[in-house]
C-alpha cells in the first residue's frame, strides 16, 4: 500500500511541475513591475484629478457639494489601495485588484460628470455676458476632460492585468483539478486486491 501512496505523490509532483510551469507559459500572472507601473500611473492621475476636484469645489457652487464629496471618497480608496499595493504588489492579484479597477472607473466617471457640469455652466453664464466665470469654467471642463482620458488609460492598462490574473488563476485551478484527477484515477487502478 505504501508503494501505491509513493506511485501518487510522484504523479503529483510531476503533474505539478508541469501545470507550474505551463502556467508560466501560457497566462502568466501580473508581474510586480507591471503592477508597480499601474500604480504609478494612478498616482500621477490622482495628481492631476485632486487640483480639479478643489477647482470644481469653487466654480460650480454648494449645488456641487455632494458630487465633489463623492469624488474625494473616490480619489481618497485610490490613494489607500496605491499606498497598500505598494506594499505588496501582489495583493492586485485578488479581489482587492478588482475594487481598485471599480475605483479607477468612477474616478473617470466623476471627471466626466465634472467635465458636463462645468461645461452647462459656462454656457450659462456666457449667455449671461459673465466672461470671466464662464472663461473658469470652459478651462476646467477641459482640464477634466484631460484628466478623464488620463484615467481611463490608467483603467484599461488595471482592466488587462486584471483579466490576466483572472486567466491565470482559472489556467491554474484547471489544472490542478486534471492532476487530482490523473492522481485519483492511479489510485482507484492501483487499489486492486492483489491476486493471491
């Protein structure tokens, strides 16, 4: 019996190699530099977004309030999420790696929303002949049009490793059920009662 037990560890471990080293081959999972880049990319987003968001504060009035508190939260889970995988790159490989991408989109949501909101402003206050605001305004609609193209590169750039780690991780888990299966499958042939 004994022997039997060796016969399946020594499959495993050859299957296991191999779904190893296929998996490397085939859907590698997001490298620490790519994950890095990302993070470097959102941050300097995030840079561009935080002076708009101050901007928008001022030219679009208390009516605005809400969606600027809206955008902070936004730009406030990003900073902590670059801050944490910074840490530990890896972490993007998992569900927290989702929740950033989710966070990156209503980033380019809000910037468009900022974007519309300042540009109906503009255009009401230059019916109004208000050529200073409505100047301020036309800027910052285009600066968060500017910034929303930004982070939505920074988006698709997160969305890609993201669906890599998903392809790995299912290429993975795939896998590892074929070994169990070749595994499970020597043992049921070997479980035999031996002939006396």
């Amino acid at each position: 019996m004994p022997r039997f037990r060796c016969a399946c560890a020594l499959v495993l471990l050859t299957f296991g190699f191999a779904v190893a080293a296929n998996a490397q081959a085939d859907k590698p999972f997001p490298t620490d530099d790519e994950i890095t880049l990302v993070l470097t990319q959102t941050e300097r987003a995030m840079q561009q977004l935080n002076p708009l968001i101050d901007q928008e504060e001022i030219q679009m009035g208390k009516g605005y309030a809400e969606a600027v508190a809206k955008d902070r939260q936004v730009v406030s889970a990003l900073e902590m999420a670059v801050k944490a995988f910074k840490g530990k790159p890896q972490g993007f490989n998992g569900p927290l790696g989702f929740a950033f991408f989710e966070w990156l989109d209503d980033a380019d949501r809000n910037a468009l929303l900022c974007s519309s909101g300042a540009s109906a402003q503009y255009t009401l206050h230059a019916i109004a002949g208000d050529k200073d605001k409505a100047d301020a305004l036309l800027r910052l609609s285009q600066s968060c049009t500017d910034v929303s193209t930004l982070i939505y590169t920074v988006s698709e750039n997160a969305s890609s490793l993201y669906q890599r780690y998903v392809e790995a991780e299912e290429q993975l888990a795939t896998r590892g059920a074929e070994v169990a299966q070749k595994c499970t499958d020597v043992l049921k042939r070997n479980s035999v009662t031996p002939k006396k």
